[in-house]
C-alpha cells in the first residue's frame, strides 16, 4: 500500500481503499448525545430536560435561532449541558434517554425544497450544506457528488455508491429540481462506474492515489477549474456532496422520513475496516465495544482518517453527521510528535501536490507569524492533506500548525469586520 524511498529520491504512494465491505446495523443506543452549534442570535432554548422527544424532530437552540439537530432517537431529554469543541467552537450537548422504539415525528415534509432542505436536512448524514445555494456572492451551477471517500481507510461513500442506486438516483433528481443546476456530475473510483450510471448524474472517475479524492484536486482534475487561493470550491461555481448526504436525501423524499444513522468505517487495530450504520449521537464507546475494539492506555482514538482527522480525548463523544470514520491506533505505531526544528531536507515541499514552500511556510507558522506566512509562503493555497506531516523526519505537525494558522485568521478577520460595523 506504502512504498517508500530512499533519501526521497521516489515520492511515497498511498492508495485509497477501493473495497468496500458489507454493512453491519448496530443495535439503536440507550442514550445519544446531539451536538448543537451555539448560534450569536439565540435568544433561549427550545427544549429542556424532561421534554419527550420523537425520532427525527427537529430541535432549535431557539426560534429565531438557525442551528438545528434531528433527535435520532425517541425517549426524554435527560441534559442539556455546554460543550466547547474543536477550536473552540461552543455547543449544547442534548443528551437524550432512549426508550427502546421509535416513534416518527411528523414535522418534515417530504416535499422537498430548497428551503425544506435547510430547514430540515442539514444535519442528515454527510451534513450537506443547502445553505451555500441561498448565498449571493456564490453562483453555483455545478454539483459534484463525491462518491469517493477523502481519506485513506475509508469506505462510507463508496459502499453508498454500490448498495443504494436507488436512494442515490431519487436524491439526484431532487438536487436537479430543487437547484437548477445546470450540472451534476458524480465521481467514483473506476470500480463503481457501472452503478454510478443509473443514478442519472454525469459519471466521472478519480485515480486510487491520494489525494486524488479532495475536492480541489476533483475540480483541477476532474471539473477543470482551479480554486483561487483563499476561495472555496463554491466561489468557483461548484458545490460538493457526499454520496452519503445524497441518498439521505432520495430516501426521505421517498419515506418522508428525516435519516437519523449514519454509516461509519471503523478500523481496528490490525488495520481491518468494516462499516457499521449507528445513529447519529452514539457515543463512539459504544460503537468500539460493539466492534470488540478494546483499548489501552496510550492508544490513539481519531474521529476521521488518518491523514486528516483528528485523535479525540473522550470515548463519550457522539457519531456526528460527518463522521466518516473511527480509526484506532495501538500507542506502538502512533506517530509522536516533538517540537524538533525543521532540518530542510525538502521532502515536504517534494510530496505538497499544490508546490507550497512548506519547508519555509512551517517557520513563520511556529513562530506565530499567520499573515506573514499567508502573503509570502502560499498558506492559503493549502488543501489540507497532511502530506507534508506524513513525511516530515522532524516530526512536526505541520498539518496542525496549518489548520490553526487559517482558523485564527478567520477570527481575525471576523473580528476586523465587526468593528468596521
């Protein structure tokens, strides 16, 4: 699968995973717990503990409030508690008591629109993003339907693309109707072209190379668009979705019932894959002790791949809608990092499929310096797929010292424009 060189004379080739297993349903949890983003307009909550809730309804912080989740599950709000999560980012974590049935809300109509989907689908598997559609410095006329899976390892959208043709067409032509768009292309690695094609999206293939399956690589290589630094795939006329997020969408047009589980690859120790469909708001404990997956001090837990996600601290935290993947590592093979200098050796800038000079990029990052790093050394044309970390003999996060730089640069930003107000 690795193939190394000696003194980086070869780049080191990491392949996908091409094989998606067969899916495995999980018993439904005595208890989820669902993460609310805090919005700034909030006035209250909602809900409270005591409240029953249905399968599937739909929980506001508020409401005049935007953020949104979908109960997975029917029981009794049990806690309602503050949670801060990755960069800070502050939420209420909703634990729900589950009662051992479901009962199905009736809230959503399966008559689906454009504002249907924002209002009710935005947190279905994949966590598509309706809302992109709605915003007028954005003219999206392309979607592009990954049936390829970002990192290495992982097979949720791939498994989509080969077992739910009929979910998946039903979703592509509700994109079609509710969109417009004058384009949707659906891109699968060349082993599922025979079922990609009855989905009725224009079917383009990927390589099994990564990073060959990030969507600014799909829009180079694929689309034929190159993605202005510092602008999103959407400022260049193209909105992604997951495979996954598409046939949630054909089955509750179909069902009328919002999707509440999510299919997850979940690695073992040994490497071994397998694909579990859990409801959302499982805490990945639970999801590790139904595989058999015991753990020891020291081992690592990533929510993710292992290229780009991200190692959590607490078994307790939940399956989201985006949670692709559950990798765990033996303390044996994880990767240490240190806060060693870089040496030059260059093999950063050899692997980075975007040219960055990372070896004097990752200096200015260390240092704090985030703007500098951004006007002289290419920061934004990043396309975060921790390659630059994979082959550093230093041993520097420098995929970590990355996604920080940008973030602390949206705070800034963000910070400048409210006091231009």
């Amino acid at each position: 699968m690795i193939k190394r060189s000696f003194f980086g004379v070869v780049k080191p080739v990491l392949k996908y995973n091409r094989e998606p297993g067969a899916v495995e349903d999980l018993p439904t949890p005595k208890r989820v717990v669902l993460l609310l983003e805090q919005s700034s307009n909030g006035t209250g909550n909602g809900f409270k503990v005591g409240d029953a809730v249905k399968t599937g309804q739909r929980l506001s912080e508020s409401p005049d409030g935007g953020g949104y989740v979908i109960s997975s599950v029917t029981g009794t709000i049990s806690g309602v508690s503050p949670y801060v999560g990755t960069f800070g980012r502050k939420y209420k974590a909703i634990t729900v008591d589950c009662n051992g049935s479901d009962t199905w809300d009736d809230g959503f109509n399966k008559e689906v629109d454009l504002d249907t989907a924002i209002d009710y689908l935005q947190c279905a598997p994949g966590r598509p993003d309706f809302g992109a559609f709605k915003d007028p410095e954005k003219t999206i006329r392309t979607i592009v339907i990954t049936g390829v899976d970002q990192d290495l390892l992982l097979t949720v959208n791939q498994c989509v693309v080969k077992n739910e043709g009929t979910n998946l067409k039903k979703g592509v032509q509700a994109l079609k109707a509710m969109t417009g768009a004058d384009r949707v292309i659906m891109v699968v690695p060349e082993s599922l072209v025979q079922q990609a094609n009855t989905s009725g999206a224009e079917v383009k293939t990927v390589g099994d190379t990564y990073p060959a399956g990030l969507p600014h690589m799909i829009m180079k290589d694929v689309v034929g668009r190159i993605v202005t630094a510092g602008d999103s795939v959407e400022h260049a006329g193209a909105w992604f979705v997951t495979a996954e997020a598409v046939a949630a969408l054909g089955s509750a047009m179909e069902t009328g019932r919002l999707p509440v589980a999510k299919l997850v690859t979940v690695v073992g120790k040994d490497g071994t894959a397998t694909n579990k469909r859990v409801r959302i708001g499982t805490p990945i404990g639970q999801v590790l002790q139904a595989c058999s997956i015991s753990l020891k001090d020291r081992d690592r837990v990533i929510l993710g791949g292992p290229m780009r996600g991200t190692a959590t601290y607490s078994l307790d935290l939940p399956v989201e809608p985006d949670t692709d993947g559950i990798v765990v590592q033996d303390q044996v093979y994880s990767a240490l990092l240190t806060d060693c200098p870089c040496v030059n050796c260059g093999e950063c800038v050899r692997i980075c499929p975007v040219k960055i000079p990372v070896n004097m990029l990752v200096r200015f990052l260390e240092a704090g310096f985030y703007e500098d790093a951004r006007s002289m050394y290419d920061l934004e044309c990043c396309i975060e797929c921790g390659l630059c970390s994979y082959v550093c003999i230093s041993r520097i996060p420098i995929f970590h010292y990355i996604k920080l730089a940008k973030h602390e640069i949206r705070m800034m930003e963000a910070a400048e424009a409210e006091e231009d107000e």
